[in-house]
C-alpha cells in the first residue's frame, strides 16, 4: 500500500483478519495515524511506514511479539510503543 498518497486509513475494513500477514508497507503516503488494529496482526514480521506524517503509533502495536523489523524513518514520531 505504499505511495498511494493515503492519509487515512483508519476505516480500513478486514485488517484484523489478516491474521498470517508477514509484511505491511506503508511507506511513501501521507499518514496522519495509525489505526489500532495494527496490534491485532500476530504474524506481522516487518513494518514499514517511512516518508509519512505520523506523530504516534498506536500503543496495540507493542503486541506485535513476531515483529523483528520495524521502519518509519521521516516522520515526526515521539515516541515508540
């Protein structure tokens, strides 16, 4: 899902049903937030969401215990949960 120019995704429909997804790139958009539902992809082994406009990131996503790469370079990120 990345340079799509996305700013909000947070009504998307079914994310938590991804349950065996490895791999989420949402780098290259234009994103505000995340939503919670991030937290809820068990297999989920690497993140990608640099070149956003992110300020947070859902506190869910420190239930990622499969999560060996995480990537948001170019935000303005605070603080990682």
């Amino acid at each position: 899902m990345s340079h799509n120019r996305l700013v909000d995704i947070s009504n998307l429909k079914g994310l938590d049903r991804l349950t065996n997804l490895k791999r989420l790139v949402l780098s290259h958009n234009k994103l505000k937030c995340l939503p919670e539902q991030i937290g809820d992809l068990p297999a989920l082994q690497e993140f990608y969401a640099t070149e956003n406009q992110l300020s947070r990131l859902p506190d869910s996503g420190g239930n990622l215990e499969a999560l060996k790469v995480r990537e948001g370079n170019n935000n303005r990120i605070g603080r990682l949960p």
